[in-house]
C-alpha cells in the first residue's frame, strides 16, 4: 500500500502548470500566485501553493521578507507551501521587478515569459495546487514555508522532466489535451515531492508526514482517509495496523498530535464541509455518509468545529463563491 499517494488522493488537490519562464543573468523577479485566480479553478479553494521546478539553468530564491537563501540547479523543485511572496533571481542583490508586470505570452494551457539581461539562461516551469485549508490542514500546517526538492538526480525520475518539457512544448502548440497533460504532471511533481520530503525528515520528528512513514500510523491514516464514514473504533484499527490498543492509540498521538477518534471526527466534519460547499446533496445524507447516526447528532459536531450549524455554514460558503 502506497500510504501518501493514497492519502493526498483522498483529500483531492488539484493542480495546473502555469507558467513557462525563461531568464537572463542578471535579472531578479518577486512573485506569488495568488488565491483569487486559484478560485476560479478549483471551487471551495481557499489556499493555494506554489512550486516551481527547475529544467535547466541555476537559480537562487528566498521569501520576499527575508530568511534563507536556497540555490537551485536542473531537475529541483522548489515549493512554497503557503504562496508566500517570493524572490528568484540570478543575484539577491539585484532590485527585484514584479513578475506580474512583466509581458506574459498565452501559450494554450499556459503562459511564457522571457525576461533579463542575455546571458546564462534559467528556464523553469511554475505551478500550483489549489485546495481546501480545512481538509488539507493536516498536510500543510506540517511543512515548512519555502523547500526545495532535488528530482534530479534519481534516473527513475527522469521521464518526469521530459514529460514536463513535451507538456510545455504542447501547450505552445495549443494541441488537443495540452491542459490535462499539464494538471497531471503537476500533481505528480507534488505527489514525488512529498514523498521525497517525508523520506528526508529525521528520526524523531513529529507531525503527519513523519505519521505517514511510520507503519502502523500510516497504516492507520490510510484506513481512516480511505473509509471516514465506517464505524470506527479504536480497538477495531488497532488489529487492522496488528497493533495493541494502547501501543497504536499512544503512537498515533505521539505523533499526530491528537488520539486517532479525534482525528477522525476532524476528517469527517472537514470532508462534510467540501460536500455541503461543493454539492446539493442534503444534510441528512451527508451525515449519514461521514458516519453519524442522526442529522441532530452531525450538527452538533459540525458547530463545534464550525461554530455554524451545517446550513447555515453552507449558505455562507454559496454566498461568498457567489461575492
């Protein structure tokens, strides 16, 4: 069982590639993505994060507001996990320009851009995933603001460039499928880069993806991603990881934060919020579909996370898709 794919599966990201770039030495650019535009492509999104993945060239980047510096070659992807304001450039001393205001050329599914000064070339391709802070909480409230990932160096990844270099070359020739070709390749950059950031973090970490890379827990997260409305109990996920119940409870909360029976209430309320937001289906279906036994039993919970009954959570949530 492949725990993170099936886990990032289940709390449905969605993603694009957006931008084909090309710069000179020098130049140096300040950008972000953006949630207003990210809310157009995927309904209920209210976070986005940004990557950009690097084809050929170097690069260095750090947060718009300071910190570390991070330098970048072929085959590297950088992630900010949160779209924080951010700097590339070929030199941080440089005065940075908004990407925003540079010319931007429609290539079908997305976009290209060249700018600097004429000498060494960087070329990188950017893209998001748009999601739902609430259902994606435990993912990203895990990762640090700017990462980088090297994807480069592993020959079994190396389709991965290609395939990104022949998506960016069909979107300019505007071929039939350009944008679903791109929209995959993107989520499959998140997806390795997760997978990679969780291989690297150190023993003793805590937190959901250090979670996930534990047996039993992972087990466990899987199981309880995979099947929110069964009737779960702790003594019955203990035997399905083959664990005593006292072992996986305290492991999983050592880890996770917060026992497993609390965790799943969370899952299911922030899986019920994406429905009432995202469909017309009606509250009593809803509940029973997340496991609870009585309509006035599920608004109960939902105001205690919410603190909104799950009617009026959903029309709020019309009204402002709707603003």
């Amino acid at each position: 069982m492949d725990t993170l794919s099936e886990v990032l599966g289940a709390i449905h990201l969605e993603g694009a590639v957006f931008l084909d770039a090309e710069f000179t030495a020098p130049w140096c650019v300040r950008t972000q993505y953006g949630l207003p535009r990210g809310t157009q492509l995927l309904k209920g999104a209210d976070h986005i994060a940004l990557f950009h993945f690097l084809l050929d060239g170097r690069c260095k980047t750090r947060l718009a507001d300071g910190g570390e510096a991070l330098e970048l070659g072929p085959g590297d992807c950088v992630l900010y996990a949160h779209d924080h304001k951010h700097i590339l450039c070929s030199d941080l001393s440089l005065p940075p320009v908004d990407a925003g205001d540079l010319p931007h050329i429609e290539q079908g599914a997305s976009q290209r851009i060249t700018y600097g000064g004429g000498g060494e070339a960087t070329r990188l391709v950017c893209g998001y995933l748009a999601c739902d802070r609430r259902i994606n909480r435990a993912l990203f409230s895990t990762l640090p603001e700017m990462m980088r990932i090297s994807l480069g160096g592993d020959p079994a990844l190396t389709w991965l460039t290609e395939m990104l270099r022949i998506g960016v070359a069909e979107s300019r020739a505007q071929r039939p499928g350009a944008r679903s070709l791109l929209t995959k390749l993107s989520e499959l950059i998140f997806v390795e880069a997760m997978r990679r950031h969780a291989a690297s973090l150190p023993e003793g970490q805590r937190g959901w993806l250090a979670g996930l890379r534990d047996p039993q827990v992972g087990k466990a997260l899987a199981l309880l991603h995979g099947q929110p409305g069964r009737a779960w109990t702790v003594d019955e996920l203990a035997r399905e990881v083959a664990s005593s119940r006292s072992v996986m409870a305290q492991r999983f909360s050592d880890l996770i934060g917060e026992p497993p029976m609390q965790y799943l209430t969370r899952w299911r309320l922030a899986l019920a919020a994406r429905d009432l937001r995202s469909g017309p289906d009606p509250i009593g279906r809803i509940a029973e579909r997340y496991g609870y036994e009585s309509e006035a039993a599920f608004n109960r919970a939902f105001k205690r996370e919410f603190d909104a009954p799950p009617a009026s959570w959903r029309k709020r949530a019309e009204e402002a898709t709707v603003g």
